[in-house]
C-alpha cells in the first residue's frame, strides 16, 4: 500500500501556486493544453492535473513543465546550499574553534 506523506498548508499553497505559474507561462505563450501534454510526453489529464496544483503529479514532470517555459535558471537556485544561511550558521556553530585559549 503507498502511503501519502502529511503535506503542509504552506507546501499546498507552494504547489497550487506552482500550477497556476504553469498554466499562466503556457497561456501567455498561446500553447494549448494539448500542446504543452505532448511536448512533455504525458497526457491532457495527467497536464490539467498539474496545472490545477495536484500533488500527486511526479516533481519530474513539474521540472520538466517549468523547464519548457524557460524557469531552468531558478530551479538550480532550489536548495542550493550557498543560499542557506540558517544552516550554515548551524553548521559554524557546531565546529570545535582551534586554538582557544581558556
């Protein structure tokens, strides 16, 4: 049985936005639904469902869509550690400092 991971408001919110995004790039480019469904190999349905923010629908094929609409740039920029302060100052934090004298 698979099981569905407990999803977030804010990360329905982030996803659903994400849809939108999608739908928005393809209208503003004149593509039809069809269109944009074969040009990433999936089906009408399996395209409305993205654009309508399902969460059910692969992060391959969120890629794959943004990707087609120029937005490759910014998703290198998802997670890339040099942009987590909070982290690194975690991690500063937990190093033993060398050479401290008492």
């Amino acid at each position: 049985m698979k099981s569905t991971p407990h999803i977030s408001f804010v990360t329905e919110q982030v996803i659903e936005t994400i849809g939108k995004n999608i739908q928005t790039a393809r209208l503003r480019r004149g593509e039809s639904m069809d269109s944009a469904a074969e040009r990433a190999g999936v089906s009408r349905q399996t395209w409305m469902r993205l654009e309508a923010g399902n969460q059910a629908v692969s992060i391959g094929l969120v890629i794959e869509a943004l990707q087609l609409y120029g937005f490759i740039e910014q998703l290198f920029l998802l997670g890339d550690p040099g942009l987590d302060s909070q982290g690194a100052a975690m991690d500063a934090a937990r190093r033993p400092t060398r050479g401290k004298k008492s």
